[in-house]
C-alpha cells in the first residue's frame, strides 16, 4: 500500500484528509419536491413545469429555465445525472440551500428525483458575474465603480449570513454570484460548501484559482485549517477580476500545480488602476492580504471593516442606477441577449 493512500493529491499538492465537521442534525433527506412559494409547499413532479430553456452547463450539472404551470412563477431547474455526480454533493447542496433565507443568496424552492436524475429548483436570475463582466469588456467598456460597489456589498452581506449560520461558501467566484435586471445580486451553488466547527474548515474544496494562500499550503503537521476568511480571499479574487477584466494569476493554460504554486508562493495580487478610486483599490487589496488575521472581517451590522466608509458604497440610488445599467446591458430579451454572449 502506497503511503499516499489514505491522503489526496491535487497538483503535486499533498492534501491531508480531516473528517468533515458534523452537520446539524435533522430529518432524513427527502427527494421529493416541495415547491415553495412563499409560505406554502406543494408537492409537485417534474411534468408541472413548462418547456425548459436553452441549457447552461456547469459543473455539477446542467441548468434550464422553466415555468411552474400552476403558480405561474418563472424558475431555474438545475439537473444532475445520479450517474455522474455523486449523491452527497446533490444532498449537500439540497440541505444547506433549503434553511437559506437572505436577499443577497439564492432562493431553493425544493427538489425531486426520477429517471436517473435529481432536479433542484431555484429562483431565476438574468445572468452570472463572470458571463456579463466578460461580454462588457469584449465590447470595450468597463463595470461602472457603483455597480461593483452593489456587487461587492451585495456579496459581503450574503457571506456574512452565511457565516451567522455556520456556514462557509468555499467556491466564491464570478460564476457564483448571479443578476438580475433589478440590479439584484446573489451568491449561488452550494454544492462544495461546509458547516463550521468553532468557526474552523479543514477540507480541501473549491476552485484552483480561487483558493486562499492558507488552503493551498497545510500549516504545521500537514493539516488544511481555515476559517470564513478564506472566503474573503476569493471575494476580493472576483472583485479583482471583474475590475481589471481578467483574473489576477492568468490561469488559463496552467497546469493546477503551477497555478497552486503560484498562490503559495508569489506577492499576493495588487490592484492599482486610475481607472477606479483608491477607496475600491484599497478595500480589494486588503482582502487580498495572504496574512489571514490582516484581511478584513465581517462584523453584526452587516459590513466589514472598509467597506461602510468607502465612496461607492451601496445606497438606494447606487441601487436604482444600477437596476438602470442593468437593463441597459441585458435588455429586455433576456433570452436573446445571453444566446448572443454565448456565441
């Protein structure tokens, strides 16, 4: 038997394995589905819903928007092969979705399971950070500094919930922050996330090119030990990105080992662009501090450190401006639009 048997290997990178922290306990979980809307629950099946639309693949599965016939209510159905995903992920995600109530993170309405599949229902967004961050500057333009104050507010106070419920994220990125033409922001996918134990994680889950410096390289004794504040890393990863219009280590075309290193060992990333106020520049490169005890924390109020003081804070204007901006971007055939950022 290998001495590598008992441990995981990502990259060249020796990954000790620490048993996941317990979950709450509560019923067994329950594959039918259980429509929400509002206050009220109906059992419903896969055929009370409408014709679904264009698909959108992503990593755990496929998603579709599609209507419930009787409520009338427009929704994203996202489904995964039990072929090919294994069924704790789907669990997980259900589980942690289900006791989730905040404006800034995504509505699960419930799920079902037939024909070899598990389908899970959310509430319908216009589009995902990274798809409209990136078809803005292929045309040449930039996120307005407001708009990515709405983002980063919106992000920090979804994330704050989710640590008052004892929950880390784990897979922050553009991809898992979802819009709407309101100028709504939500953090979405659960499928990776984790309950904490004391406020501690010590699985290793995630994107490559999100991950935090203290994720990547174990401390002492080989263990991977974290807290919420790797999610911080990651925010400011995204805010990064979608400032400057591409990601920080350029991880297109790298293996994960070089990638990996590449956290571990180089200055962390800092912004500095006239483009933006020295506010947005500061506020993303002190998340961006590889010193866990030196990046920003979240507080009750629902801010962190930084962010209430800086210029494009979130207002009801920002707001309205931003609802503004994103009707303008998307248009008011949302459909069309994305088929046409997805050609």
């Amino acid at each position: 038997m290998s001495a590598l048997d008992d441990r995981a290997q990502l990259g060249g990178f020796i990954i000790h394995p620490v048993p996941e922290p317990e979950e709450p306990e509560e019923e067994s979980f329950d594959t039918t589905f259980d429509f929400r809307d509002g206050r009220i629950y109906t059992h419903v099946v896969v055929k009370d819903f409408g014709d679904m639309g264009p698909p959108r693949i992503g990593r755990f599965g496929v998603v579709q928007s599609s209507t419930h016939m009787e409520s009338g209510k427009r929704v994203a159905i996202k489904t995964v092969s039990l072929f090919n995903a294994k069924t704790k992920t789907i669990k997980k995600e259900a589980d942690i979705s289900r006791r989730l109530n905040h404006r800034n993170v995504i509505t699960f309405y419930g799920m079902t399971a037939e024909n070899f599949c598990c389908y899970l229902c959310f509430e319908l967004m216009d589009v995902d950070l990274s798809t409209l961050y990136t078809h803005i500057y292929k045309n040449e333009s930039r996120l307005p500094e407001n708009m990515i104050g709405v983002i980063a507010s919106s992000m920090v106070n979804g994330l704050m919930y989710l640590k008052e419920q004892k929950i880390i994220h784990r897979d922050v990125k553009p991809s898992n922050v979802l819009l709407n033409r309101l100028g709504n922001v939500k953090i979405c996918d659960f499928g990776v996330s984790g309950y904490l134990s004391r406020s501690v994680a010590k699985t290793y889950c995630g994107t490559s090119a999100y991950l935090a410096p203290e994720i990547v390289a174990p401390q002492k004794g080989g263990k991977t030990t974290y807290t919420v504040q790797a999610d911080i890393w990651s925010l400011g990863i995204t805010l990064y990105e979608i400032s400057k219009g591409k990601h920080p280590y350029d991880p297109i075309g790298k293996s994960t080992f070089v990638l990996l290193s590449e956290i571990q060992a180089k200055e962390a990333p800092i912004l500095n662009d006239s483009y933006y106020s020295e506010n947005l520049s500061e506020f993303i490169n002190k998340c961006l501090n590889k010193d866990v005890d030196h990046r920003p924390f979240y507080r009750r109020k629902g801010s962190i450190p930084g962010l209430v003081e800086l210029s494009f804070y979130i207002e009801y204007r920002d707001r309205v401006e931003n609802s503004i901006y994103m009707t303008n971007v998307i248009g008011e055939d949302v459909e069309n639009y994305l088929s046409q950022i997805s050609n």
